[in-house]
C-alpha cells in the first residue's frame, strides 16, 4: 500500500545526527533554490539518476569507508528505503562513465521518520530486520526509534 509521505519533501531536508555515525544533511530535488551542498550532491547522483523523475527521493553525501552518498528512495507514508552507495559521478581512470557500487545485503535498509504535529523529529534506521525484531521483543517500549539500529535526531 503506497501511501504519500505525511509531509512536502521539503519538510524533511536538513541535518541529522547519530552518534556513531556520520551526520546526514538531506536534499530534495523538489526545492527550488537548493543551498550549495545540495546543489552538489544533487549533481553527483544526477548522470545515474533522473532527477526530474525522482521527485520522491532525497539524497545526502555520506563520508565513510564504504559510501560516499545516501539515496532515500520513498516507499509509503514516512519511510523511504535507503541505499549507502559510493558514487563516481566522473568514472574512474581513464573510463569517465558515471557509476555506482554497493554491497547487496548490507548497504541498504530503510528508514522511518518520526512526525509529530507536522514537524520531523528525526529518523529510525534498519538494516538488521532480525536485531530490530529481537530489540523489540526484549524492549518495553513501542516506539522504533528505541529499538533501531541507529537513531538521527533533527538537529
């Protein structure tokens, strides 16, 4: 059931904050006058990704050993599934195609952002389904955000 996230995409663009993990400022090819962070990253991922037909989507640069970027692709409601990938938006060496490399299985997982009274909160990251689902029955607690492996709190 495909349902449209609860709030305008711009609604969710800004800084995220985990400890233990690089933040995430996200990016939505949707506003109008983007600040030059995102104009950047939006020019990173745009020879692999049409981003006139991706006005779901958010992205964010991510500086890790294993990803350069994060794609937010929307799924329903307030979660989006997300893909850490390592962009090579020139090519590499002597080949200048653009390309993307992640590791299947590990790379991805999805998210769910915490709305309360129209305004993000932050988000819930998963990409251990079983560690969530074992959390979640060890814990008192109803709210994702608890049990997920990693929380990023709007900054």
């Amino acid at each position: 059931l495909d349902k449209a996230p609860s709030l305008d995409l711009e609604a969710y663009v800004g800084n995220y904050h985990s400890p233990g993990f690089s933040n995430v400022s996200l990016c939505s090819p949707t506003i109008s006058s983007p600040t030059l962070y995102c104009r950047k990253v939006l020019l990173d991922f745009s020879p692999l990704d049409a981003i006139s037909a991706t006005s779901t989507n958010l992205y964010s640069s991510y500086s890790s050993i294993w990803a350069t970027h994060v794609r937010l692709q929307h799924f329903s409601g307030d979660v989006f599934n997300i893909t850490f990938t390592a962009l090579f938006p020139h090519g590499y060496g002597q080949n200048t195609s653009a390309f993307e490399t992640y590791e299947t299985g590990t790379s991805g997982g999805w998210i769910e952002f915490d709305v309360q009274k129209g305004e993000v909160k932050g988000f819930s990251l998963v990409m251990d389904v079983d560690a969530v689902a074992a959390r979640r029955r060890r814990s008192n607690s109803g709210e994702l955000k608890d049990v997920a492996d990693a929380w990023f709190e709007r900054a």
